[in-house]
C-alpha cells in the first residue's frame, strides 16, 4: 500500500507538472484535486494499518468532505465511495489471506478497484456517459492515479499471502516467444474489437461509447504534447502492467485454480468487461479477456498477455492519433 501510495502521488505529481506547463484547461482544478487523492490515499492506508473498517470509513468520508469543501468542489458521490473504500480496505485486511486466493476474496479485490474508479470519476467530476465533456487536466489525473490502485491491490493480496517473491519470479519469466505470441494476439484483438463495433453500431444501432480518450477528447494535443504523452503512458504502458498482474496473475489464476478452467476464465472474462464500467463495450472487453486468459494459460507467463494488452491499447491510441491511418 505504501509503494502504490507513493507511486500515485508521483504519477499526479508529474501529471499536473505537465499540465500545467502546457497550460491544459482547468489545470489549478486539478492541482487543488491532488490533495483530495492523496486523503484518498491515506484514509485508505490507515484503514489498512488501523484494521478497523467502521472508524477507517467514516474518517475517510469526514475528512474527505472537508477537504473537497475546501476546494469548492464537494461532491457527495465522491465523499460516499472514499467512506466505502476505506472501510472496505480495512475490512480486508483483517483477512487471512492464502495463495491461491478463495475466489471470495480475489473478486473483494475487484470490488475494491471498482470503488475506487468511482471515486475518482465522482471527486474529478468525470461523466462517464459523456466522455467528450471532460478535460484534458482531469484526464491525466485519471490515467495516471489509477494503475497505482491497481497496484495496490495486487501488492496487498500477495504481501497478505506471503507470495509476492514466487509471484514475481515464476509469473514473468520472459521469452521472446512469448513477447512474439503477445504482439499477434492484440493485433487479432484490435481486429476484433473493431467488428464487434461495427456489428453493435450498424446493426444493433446501440451508440458504442469509446473509452479510448484519445477518441473522446479530440483536442487532446491542441495544448501541446505534454499531456497525451502522459495520458498515453498511462493507457499504453501502466494500465496493461497492473491491469495483467490483478485480472490474470490473481483473479483468473485464484478462480480457475478453485473452479476449474472453464467456469474459471468466463467468470473473470466477465468481471473483466464489468470492470471497464463501459456497458456499449461489455462484449468486445470480455471476449478481449477470454484471449487473454487463454493465452496466459498456455505461456504461464504474464510477459505474453501484457504484451498483448499493451499492443491493443498501443494501436488503438496511435489510430486514434492518425499516425497509423
């Protein structure tokens, strides 16, 4: 929790350094936001040192509120989820985790993420079914505070299982095969990705929702190309790194391990496209999380799906850019 702590705080930090030097929109709302983050960060701490979920939440919802009061911005949403993420890091950490994880306490986990998701959506002030109405500033925020949740999670399930050494050495063995069988795999899935699209927009006619922010936030580089290189770090690079270590390394490999592989890789496949909080995107998410399990399985090495992940998030960022039309 620390080293996530930590890690977020730089990631903004540099973010809002960016931000401001190229002069993005709203860029002082989004300095004064690093403060609520880091209240975040520390309810949630204390919560996990502390271990009592009641006094961790409703300190965590107080003192947030007087912090986002502070600032002008009170958002009550973002006030509710900061009380439930603290409480609801304490309350975990009062388990005693083993490895592999019961699939109870991988999908806690998840639930965890999701909160905090919400949370930054809600203290930001990001409309999720509005994506083009959000700022180049907040973005940044978003993008780059989020793997470093993600991070922690991990970090706290395997420190709690006493496995983060095996973890580490036995699931990033590298190999250029492995690096090879990633770079074709997320080729096919942005292949994919796109008919599904095509199918859900033309012949469903349901309005997809991108999530790229690249696609949703057109100007993203009209203020200079300090912000989409920190965006683009954030979606290409951090986001496949946490986002592999926790929905393949912990979550698909605790509940194929207890359930088997079948039920196993649809339950996270699910939980994966659920995830995303994107409901035009459920399907290709989940179908893009199935490959990935699989390919998982059959390398037994994160390099590979990582790999994969980055490669689809890579293509679908420089499309976006126009530098591969």
């Amino acid at each position: 929790m620390r080293f996530a702590m930590r890690s977020a705080l730089a990631l903004i930090g540099l973010g809002l350094a960016l931000g401001a030097e190229q002069g993005i929109p709203h860029a002082s709302s989004s300095f004064a936001l690093m403060w609520a983050l880091i209240a975040i960060f520390g309810f949630a701490l204390s919560g996990y040192v502390l271990r009592l979920p009641v006094v961790s939440g409703v300190a965590g919802g107080l003192l947030t509120f007087a912090a986002t009061a502070a600032m002008g911005r009170i958002h009550p949403l973002g006030v509710i989820f900061t009380a439930l993420v603290s409480a609801l890091v304490g309350l975990w950490a009062r388990q005693r985790l083993e490895w592999p994880l019961r699939p109870v306490d991988a999908l806690f986990g998840i639930a965890l993420l999701v909160m905090v998701s919400l949370t930054l959506s809600s203290l930001i002030g990001l409309r999720l079914e509005r994506p083009s109405t959000n700022t180049v500033g907040d973005l940044v925020v978003l993008y780059l505070s989020t793997p470093p949740w993600e991070w922690g999670v991990v970090l706290t399930a395997l420190l709690q299982a006493r496995y983060l050494g095996v973890f580490v050495r036995t699931r990033y063995r590298f190999s250029w095969r492995y690096v090879g069988a990633g770079f074709v795999t997320g080729v096919g899935l942005i292949v994919l990705t796109a008919l599904l699209v095509a199918v859900e927009s033309r012949g469903f006619h349901i309005r997809v929702i991108a999530n790229n922010p690249f696609v949703t936030t057109p100007g993203l580089t009209r203020g200079g190309w300090g912000p989409a290189i920190a965006i683009a770090l954030g979606v290409i690079v951090l986001a496949p790194l946490a986002e592999e270590a926790l929905f393949r390394g912990i979550l698909f490999g605790s509940l194929s391990q207890a359930w088997g592989y079948a039920l196993g890789t649809i339950v996270s496949a699910v939980v994966f496209g659920l995830a995303h909080l994107n409901a035009t995107l459920f399907l290709p998410l989940a179908l893009a999380g199935l490959a990935l399990n699989a390919l998982y399985r059959s390398t037994d090495s994160l390099v590979a799906s990582t790999t994969a992940h980055m490669t689809l998030n890579a293509i679908s960022v420089l499309s976006a850019l126009g530098v591969l039309r």
